[in-house]
C-alpha cells in the first residue's frame, strides 16, 4: 500500500511541475480510460515517467541518432 501512496504522490509532483498541456492531456486520457487492462496502464504510466525523467535529465537523441536508430531496427 505504501507503495501505492509513494507513486500517487509522484504522479503529483510531477502533474503540478507539467505546463505542457499535450503532456497533461496524455495523462488524463491514460487514467481515464476505462478499457485499458490494468497491467497495460501501469506498463503505460511507467513509461510515460520515465520519458519525463529522462526529458529532465537531458537524455535525449538527436536527429541523427534517431535516424540511425530507426534504420537500424527497420533493417532488422
């Protein structure tokens, strides 16, 4: 149950820190939709911090380096 708490009051955090209503507004329709299987929301939600975490942290590619990548997975 701490757990739980811990997460909620991250989700908090974070919430109250986003301007970017896109962001906000991806977030609404994740918790609100009722059809997504729970592990998929929890899979989803975790992703989506993360992104912010590394959106924060600076850890992002360049357009070369995503360009590299996605030939690469598409020769694959």
């Amino acid at each position: 149950m701490a757990v739980a708490i811990d997460i909620k009051l991250e989700l908090k955090q974070l919430i109250e820190r986003e301007s970017d209503a896109s962001i906000l507004q991806a977030i609404r329709t994740l918790l609100t939709k009722t059809s997504l299987d729970s592990v998929l929301k929890e899979k989803l939600t975790k992703r989506a911090l993360q992104s912010e975490e590394d959106i924060a942290a600076g850890h992002l590619f360049g357009k070369e380096e995503m360009m590299k990548r996605t030939t690469d997975y598409l020769a694959k």
